[in-house]
C-alpha cells in the first residue's frame, strides 16, 4: 500500500536491487548476468505492483560496488548513484557501541547534514525500524529538514532531474 501511495504522489522511485542483503561477504558470484537479473526482477515486481516504471539510477546494498557491477548496470541503461550525503540515520544504539560508529539523534543528523550540504548533494534516507534501539528517525522528521534545506536557499529536484535524465 505505502509503495503504491509512494507512486500516486508522483514521488520517483530508483532501484537499489530485488534483494537487500549483504553482497561484502563473498558468498555470491555477483557477475553481469547476477546484476541484470536481480535489477529487471526488481522492475518487474514494481511495475506489477504498481503499473509505474523505476527511474534509471540505482546502487547496490550498501553501495557496494565493484567495476563488473557498474558495468553491468550501465548495460543495463542504469546510471550508478553514489551515496553521497550519507547521514547513516539507520544506525542504533546497539550497533555504534560495537563497530564503533558513532550513534546521531535526527537532531544531530539533521545538524550534520546542514552543515555538510553542498549543490548537487544526494541525501539517502532510510526507512523502516531498524533493528534495534534509536531514539527517533529521520524518515519521521522530514519535515525539518526540508525547512532547513530551504532556508538556507537549496532547491530540492529529483535525481533524474539533477542528472538530466527526463
């Protein structure tokens, strides 16, 4: 339901990938034919569910990449999106105190993108409970930082409009 009100707002929707998992671990053989598949199933699961097609840009789980996988998108009409901005607003309180990440409130978050914004900056923003423990989330304070965004001026676009794709 979320993703199809997702669509009706005329929101742009990329894809990161039909599987969320951890591609670090060497346990897959991610090759053309594993990035093509995993990006056309991932289109049509979209667009079945929501008679709309994916914007052309996209990355991998956790941005993983490599020179086969950028490729193989590029073959596929895919434009490779970096993480830019990253605000890591999907970390917990349990995880900053073993990988030694440091744990941001959406207060923070928000202070720290303020202050890191550049033109053509790209902000990820996660959504969903994380598992574990986080004081709030940033999906839920969006409203503030947009105001922040433009009050100090930037114009919010569409990726596909700060890469020209349309």
């Amino acid at each position: 339901l979320e993703t199809k009100q997702i669509v009706v707002n005329g929101y742009e929707v990329s894809n990161m990938f039909f599987s969320n998992i951890d591609f670090c671990n060497n346990s897959f053989i991610v090759d053309e034919d594993f990035v093509r598949r995993g990006l056309a199933r991932n289109e049509d699961d979209f667009y079945e569910l929501t008679g709309s097609e994916l914007s052309l840009v996209w990355h991998m789980p956790s941005y993983y990449l490599t020179d086969s996988i950028l490729k193989a998108g590029e073959k596929s009409g895919y434009i490779w999106i970096d993480k830019g901005l990253a605000p890591e607003d999907y970390i917990t309180y349990e995880k900053s105190l073993g990988d030694e990440i440091q744990y941001m409130s959406t207060s923070q978050i928000i202070d720290y993108l303020m202050e890191n914004l550049e033109p053509g900056a790209i902000i990820p923003i996660s959504v969903g409970i994380a598992s574990g423990t986080r004081g709030d989330y940033l999906y839920d304070k969006l409203d503030v930082l947009i105001s922040a965004i433009l009050s100090e001026g930037y114009e919010i676009v569409t990726v596909s409009e700060l890469f020209n794709l349309e």
